[in-house]
C-alpha cells in the first residue's frame, strides 16, 4: 500500500430503509468509507438500495453478510426489536457498530449489547445526532465552565400536533417498544440529558394516553392513513425523572397533541443562570440587572453528518466517541421507567 494511501474502512448495513439511506449518503461522501454489504428482508427495498448506492453485496439475511463479508463496521438500520440481536451478532463478528437510536426495546437489552461491545474490544456507538448540534454543544460548553451554576431543572419537549409517522411499524408496539416517547422524545432527551453532564437516572413518574392514532380520522394533516388498526403504542408520554446528584428532567413527547407548541427544545434552570436551546438564549444577573443574552455566533453544524463522520473517526482510532453505549443505556433506562411507571401507576425505581 503507498505510503500516503488510507485503508477504506468497509462498512455494511443490518436494514437498508428511511434511515439507512441517510447513513448511506454520509458514508458516500466520505473517501476512506467502502459501503461493501447490505441486508434487509425486504428483496424489493434491497435492490433499490443496491442500485442507489451500487452496493456490491446484498443479503436477505444480515447473519449471513456477517458470515460472508469481511467487515469492519455495521450501521444497525432496523426497527427497534431488531437493534439488539445484529448489534450484538456484528460485534461479535469483529465490527464496530453504529446503532440508530434508540438503543435497543429496553435496558435489559442494552446491556447485553454494551457487554458485547465490551467483550470483543469493539465500538459501539449510538446514532444520536442532537448531541452534535452546534447549539447543543454551545450549551454543553456553558455547563462545563459552570455557565448554570448547579442545574435544579431541565424542560424537554418533542411534540407533534398530528405526526403519526404513515411509513414502517412506528405503531407497533411489540416491534418499536413504545410510540414518540421511544420515537422523538429520545431526541430531545438525550441531547437535554448529555448537555447538563449526563447524570446516572434514579427514578421516573410517567403517565401514557392513546385517544387518536388508534381511531381512523380524516383530519388533514401531513402525514394522513396511518395503520390505525396496528396501532398500539402511546399518542401523548410525559414523565419526571429523578437523578444522583443532577437536575429533575420532565419530557413531554407526543405523536398527537392539540396545541400550536410543536417541536422539540428543552429548557435549563440552573441555580445561577438558565437557558433555552432552540435560540440558544442564556439567562443569568449581571451588573445589578437581570439580561438575556444570546451568542453572536453559534457554529452551525449538521448533527447527522457529524455524527456519522465522528462514528468513522472513532473506527479509525481517531478520537473518543462522544456518543457512549453508556449514555445510550441510561437514556434507555429512563425511558424503560416512564413505561413502567405509567403501567404501574406510581414512581418506579432506576437501577
Ligand atoms: N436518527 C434519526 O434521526 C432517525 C430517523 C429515523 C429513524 N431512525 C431509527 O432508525 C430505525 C429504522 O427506521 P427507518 O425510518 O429507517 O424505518 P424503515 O421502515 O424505513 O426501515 C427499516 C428497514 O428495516 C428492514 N427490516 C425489517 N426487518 C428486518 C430484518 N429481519 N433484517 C433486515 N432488515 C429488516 C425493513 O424491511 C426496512 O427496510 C429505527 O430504529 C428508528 O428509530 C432514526
């Protein structure tokens, strides 16, 4: 090999869907990444996947691209209930692994793939993009040099007013875990969650309704007909969390609201300052006066393709990931207790 030549980092994909064309179009772009292999059960969605990214090898069964394609690294692309198995299946073949988020259907789940991970010295590492987002890392900036003071309180939001995803099994619960609280409310808290320093989960409070995605409608919206009759996961999650020596977090998150509040942002509160992250507004007394001040310049960086070209950069050895299996767990482990604590009626221990 000359010198100066990089070796390309050969990389296969476990479900070539919505997501993993996005993944496909970074990698794409990138000159020390070969998309080498791809699997999915469906043989129609596959070999539009091949022709749009001319990939040389595609499989209907992702254990049998792991046996025959040597591979150093796998982006887990599948429904939620498929996260795990391949994960731990790609790891032990030798690859590190991106996995989308979340980072599997439970906790339980998780840790086996962290211990994988573990056990064969490989990366894995979650597909959370909001963590890359030039604002979020402003405000983790402001935390780390103590901007908030000690921070009490985080707000967390990622509603829709009418955003039944129309496309794949985001309906279904024995194939998602859950609806937006598992679908866009893990956004929203994991950015929420690693930019005040990613505190250990102690406790959860939740509360679940379903009272429209399981009804036909003919409301207009923009994404119309969804399977309301698979439909068997939440519209509306709120929950509180508790955690060791950290803030209180309280997430909405909703697939199905009535109200103009939509999007996703959260809010913190912190002893001696505050802040907003959708306008990276910072609130804090200064000279005798209370101020709002926001940055002049906040670096404006694409959290998906940074994402992904920090995932290879971790492959290569470059750099740490700053998106750990840990940080997946423990947002999985809040989510796990909203789940229990609203089927439970009452405030559930983390462990
Ligand atoms: N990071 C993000 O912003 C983001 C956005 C969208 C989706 N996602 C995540 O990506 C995952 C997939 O979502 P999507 O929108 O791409 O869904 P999708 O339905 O478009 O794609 C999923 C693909 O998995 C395939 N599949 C199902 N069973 C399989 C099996 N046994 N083996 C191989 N392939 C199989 C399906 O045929 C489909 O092509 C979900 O976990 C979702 O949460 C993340």
């Amino acid at each position: 090999m000359a010198k100066d030549s990089v070796k390309k980092l050969r990389v296969g994909f476990v479900g070539a869907g919505g997501i993993a064309g996005t993944h496909a179009n970074n990698y794409q772009n990138m000159p020390d990444v070969e998309i080498v292999a791809a699997s999915d059960v469906s043989e129609k969605g596959l070999k539009a996947f091949q022709e749009k990214y001319k990939v040389p090898q595609v499989f209907t069964d992702w254990k049998q691209m792991l046996k025959e394609c040597e591979l150093d690294a796998v982006s887990v692309c599948t429904p939620n209930f498929l996260h795990c198995e391949p994960t731990i299946g790609a790891l032990n073949a030798g690859c590190h692994v991106l996995c989308e988020k979340p980072l599997a259907m439970s906790a339980a789940e998780g840790r086996r793939m962290l211990a994988a991970a573990k056990k064969n010295k490989k990366q894995l590492v979650i597909a959370f993009q909001f963590r890359f987002d030039g604002k979020t890392q402003a405000l983790r900036r402001a935390y780390d040099e103590g901007f908030f003071g000690k921070v009490l309180y985080v707000r967390v939001k990622a509603i829709r007013r009418r955003g039944i995803p129309n496309w794949g099994v985001f309906g279904r619960k024995e194939l998602q875990g859950g609806g937006p609280l598992i679908d866009i409310g893990v956004h929203a808290l994991e950015m929420a969650h690693y930019a005040v320093g990613a505190p250990q989960p102690q406790s959860a409070l939740g509360f679940t309704w379903t009272y429209l995605g399981n009804k036909p409608s003919n409301t207009a919206c923009s994404w119309p007909n969804w399977d309301w009759k698979t439909y068997t996961v939440e519209d509306l999650a709120v929950g509180t969390i508790r955690t060791k020596n950290g803030p209180v977090f309280h997430l909405e998150s909703a697939f199905v609201a009535h109200t103009d509040q939509e999007g996703m942002d959260f809010t913190i509160f912190g002893e001696k300052g505050g802040a907003q992250w959708s306008t990276t507004s910072l609130y804090h007394d200064h000279a005798g006066m209370m101020v709002n001040s926001t940055p002049a310049f906040v670096a404006k960086r694409d959290g998906f393709v940074h994402k992904m070209r920090h995932f290879v950069d971790v492959c290569q050895g470059k750099c740490k990931t700053e998106a750990p299996a840990e940080h997946g767990l423990m947002v999985q482990q809040m989510l796990d207790g909203i789940y229990a604590s609203a089927k439970q009626g009452k405030e559930v221990k983390i462990k």
